[in-house]
C-alpha cells in the first residue's frame, strides 16, 4: 500500500525475445525470452526497454515490449484509468 502523498506504485514488466517474422508477435523461440525486469513505474521502465531496443537494433527481429502489470493485477483500476483519460481527451 501506498501512503497519502506518494506516488502510486504503478508495476511494468520489460522483455523481449526474438519474432518469427517481422509480421507476427510470436516469438522464435520461448526459451530464450530476455526478461529485462520489473520497474516501479512506466518511466523506469521505458529507459529500460530503450536500452535494451537500442542494443539490439542491428537484429530487426528482436522485439522489447513494456507490459503493465498494474492493469493486470487490478483490472477495475485499469478501466478506471482508461475512462479517466478519454474523457481528458
């Protein structure tokens, strides 16, 4: 839980792996998935998967992909988070 006044605790999970085709979103081969990590919230996360993306760009298979957990986790939270920045829009 958090305390009043803190940011929100917002879990993102960076990995990627190599695609089968440049097409598709199946991986090559499971096994060898490169799970980066677990970030505390979306900007950590993000200087991690650029890292990673900018470490494998001469592969234009390999594919790194920030996922958030927190919406997976809390699923009435995410559609709260969603209706929330539609009507911002």
């Amino acid at each position: 839980m958090t305390v009043s006044g803190e940011n929100k605790q917002l879990l993102h999970l960076v990995f990627g792996g190599e695609l089968k085709t440049l097409n598709s979103m199946e991986f090559r081969d499971l096994e060898k998935l490169d799970i980066v990590g677990i970030y505390p919230n979306y900007e950590t996360a993000k200087m991690a998967w650029k890292s990673k993306a900018q470490a494998t760009v001469d592969n234009a298979h390999m594919r790194y992909f920030i996922v958030h957990m927190h919406r997976l986790l809390d699923p009435a939270s995410a559609i709260s988070e969603a209706v929330n920045s539609a009507n911002k829009a």
